[in-house]
C-alpha cells in the first residue's frame, strides 16, 4: 500500500426525521449504517509506507431528531463499527511490515486483528 493509499468501508449517515414545518422533525431520525468487513490475507502484508489512518471501518452517524439536533429525542442511533482483519501465514503482526514510529493502531480504525488464514487449497 503506498502513502496515498486508503481503504474505506465506513457506513453511511442516517436520514433527519419527517418535518411538518422546516426543520421540527416529528419523525425518528433512521440510524447510522455499520461499517463494513475489510480483510487483507497474504503470507506477508507490506503497509511500510501506508499512512495513518489507510484503513477505516466506522459506523455512521444517526440522522437527526427534534429541533434538528443529534442525540436528542428521535434522532437515529449511530451504526456499529465494522471489522479490519489481516490473516497472515503465522497470524502475528510480526509477519506485517508497518512504516517507521508507527503501530498498526495507527494506521486501522477500528483497531485491526492479525489472525491465520483461511483454509487454503
């Protein structure tokens, strides 16, 4: 992955509720959409010049409820994260290779977990 490089699977934001004048919204605001799966599976995962923050798998954030605010009373929920796996041959980050002074916190939100691969042929 090179320094531009992203991979985003955020959900999307929730809709406003229903108005009856401008922005009132007697209707529940919807919820936020949860963030998607990422995996990443190689014997050894090159992220040596990935930058903070190349992967994201948030949730969105809840539409809006009364007096056109969020959290309040019938606004929407926010969505779930989602998940970032990297399977590797061993399943250790010892087997990712991470830019200099970073950590993979750095560089996956939410945090990514490192596991063995799938059955392979």
């Amino acid at each position: 992955m090179g320094s531009g490089g992203r991979i985003i699977a955020n959900g999307g934001a929730g809709g406003g509720g229903e108005n009856t004048s401008f922005f009132d919204r007697v209707g529940g605001g919807s919820g936020g959409g949860s963030g998607g799966w990422i995996i990443l599976d190689s014997p050894a995962i090159n992220l040596s010049a990935a930058s903070a923050g190349a992967f994201q798998a948030l949730g969105g954030q809840g539409g809006v409820g009364r007096n056109n605010m969020m959290d309040v009373v019938g606004a929407g929920g926010n969505g779930g994260p989602g998940v970032i796996q990297l399977h590797t041959t061993l399943g250790t980050e010892a087997e990712l290779m991470l830019p200099p002074m970073m950590t993979l916190a750095d560089i996956a939100t939410p945090a990514a977990k490192v596991l063995l691969p799938a059955l392979r042929p």
